[in-house]
C-alpha cells in the first residue's frame, strides 16, 4: 500500500478537537512550525501554526475521514466492542455496528454514548431502537463454551478470543454490507498482537484494516452503539440466569459475587457454576478454598 498524504484547513475548535483526539498517541517536536503532533505505525497528523492540518501514512485515508467534514464531522464507520471480560458471571458478547452519516442525528437525540456512561435502564430503553436503526452484528460467547476453549491451553488467553470474535463481526458486516470505509475497535491490545492473535487460531476471511483506538467508545458513535448493544445483550442473560437460579446474580468481580458464587457452589456443586462463570477467574480459586474449609 502507497503512502497517502491528505491536508486541510481547520479552525480553532476543530484543531482542539484533533488535540484532545489524538492525545494517546502524541509525540514531542522541535520544529516551531508545528503546535501538535501524534504518531502512529499507520499514520502521522501535524498541526501547524497557520491551522493546516497535514494527515500522511498507510492508512491516513481513515484519520481525514474522520475530520474531512469540517462542519460535521459525520462520516460512516463500523465500530466494534465487547462486554462481559471483566465480570465473573455472565457471558462474553461482543458487538459490531455499522452508522452511516444518515444516522448521526438520529442516534445523537437519541443520547447515544459509551454504555459505561449509561444506566442499565438507559440501556434496554436504547439498544432496540438503535438496533431498527443501524445493522449490527452480535456474537455471544456462553460461559460453557467459555470455559471449554480456555480449558484447551492452545487458546487460554482472553485477548486471542476478543481478537476473533471482532474480526468475524467485522467481516461478516463488511461482507454483508459491501461497506468498504473504516473499521474501528476499542483498543485493548496493538494492531500487530491482534493479528498474531488471529494467525494463532488459524482464522480466514481476516479484514486487514481494522483500526485501534483507546476509549474509542467516546469517539466513534459506531463504537458507541455496540458497546450498548453488547451491554444490552449481557443484561438479559444475567437476567435468564436470575430467573433459572432463583437469585439476583451480580456484574463484576468482587466480594458480593464470590458470596454469591459460593451460594451456587453449595446449592448445586463446584462443577455447576461453570455454566454461569468464567471458571478461569481468581474468583473460583478462593471460593474452592472456603468449600474445602468446611
């Protein structure tokens, strides 16, 4: 691939957006010409005094889609993330959205944002109304099978799997959309881990421009949609799981659901809670400890 040089003027606001942007990956200069630079494998921005605006790289052509509409700044893009890796119960979804321009308004009165920033009633009141909206795909990863791949060894890292399951999202929306500009996932590792990931599970129909970006959530609206798509879907299965034990079953990791784990682990034996946990976890190690104590 060619290198790609883009260049455009920009006002005050425009520029203090790109600089906030682009902080994660901000790199010092000398030169007195430039007021901000950020640097990436891909691509490069330098902002200079007289407000120009110079994007180059490999993949430079989706950075100036990003800012190429100087009133706007809609622009159509695939965002892609997941929910679920850090909480012992529950599955591990992950979700990816295709927004067009289109859709910008409609999603933006709508209060679309990161799905951190939103209560779980905010959520189930959103996600079905952005999914008529927008085409999406979902993946969910059930506890049990879960468990199974992590049991393999070969595929025992949490990262290999999210890596899997983003690129499979984003090809078969790519695929099914004939969408051909960029692809964005909330950053959790590098760009070439992702790949090694992926030659590791040997997968094929790979999309080569994916790109990676750090709380990507508050910047992508895309990305945004799945993140409340995903949490969506991850609060009907706490809830199903709820329902089929009789007991409130709880996000995150923390001492409340270790009591409630051992609860299970008592009612049903150690073995059962692999179909509502990620086995994995620290979690289990301590509650092991406290049925062997009795």
């Amino acid at each position: 691939m060619y290198n790609q040089v883009y260049t455009f003027k920009a006002d005050e606001a425009k520029i203090s957006k790109m600089i906030e942007f682009y902080d994660y990956c901000h790199v010092t200069t000398t030169d007195k010409n430039i007021v901000f630079r950020a640097a990436t494998h891909d691509f490069s921005i330098q902002i200079y005094q007289n407000n120009t605006v110079l994007i180059q790289g490999l993949k430079a052509i989706n950075e100036y889609a990003i800012w190429y509409n100087i009133d706007t700044d809609y622009f159509s893009h695939i965002g892609s993330d997941e929910v679920g890796t850090g909480d012992y119960f529950g599955p591990i979804i992950v979700c990816a959205c295709l927004v067009k321009d289109t859709d910008y308004d409609y999603l933006k009165e709508l209060g679309v944002k990161d799905s951190k920033e939103l209560s779980d009633k905010k959520i189930i009141e959103l996600a079905p109304k952005i999914v008529k909206r927008v085409k999406c795909k979902i993946s969910i990863l059930s506890n049990t099978k879960y468990n199974e791949i992590y049991s393999s060894q070969k595929y025992s890292n949490l990262n290999k799997m999210k890596a899997y399951l983003h690129n499979f999202l984003i090809t078969k929306l790519k695929e099914e959309t004939k969408f051909e500009g960029p692809a964005i996932v909330d950053q959790f590792c590098d760009k070439e881990l992702f790949y090694n990931y992926l030659k590791d599970y040997k997968a094929t129909n790979i999309t080569n421009d994916i790109d990676f970006y750090i709380k990507a959530e508050n910047k992508f609206l895309a990305v945004a949609c799945a993140s409340i798509i995903a949490r969506y879907e991850f609060l009907k299965r706490l809830d199903d799981m709820s329902k089929k034990l009789n007991k409130t079953i709880l996000k995150g990791a923390g001492a409340e659901v270790d009591a409630l784990a051992l609860a299970i682990a008592k009612e049903h034996g150690i073995d059962a809670l692999k179909e509502y946990v990620k086995f994995n976890f620290e979690n289990t190690k301590k509650i092991i400890k406290q049925l062997e104590k009795k």
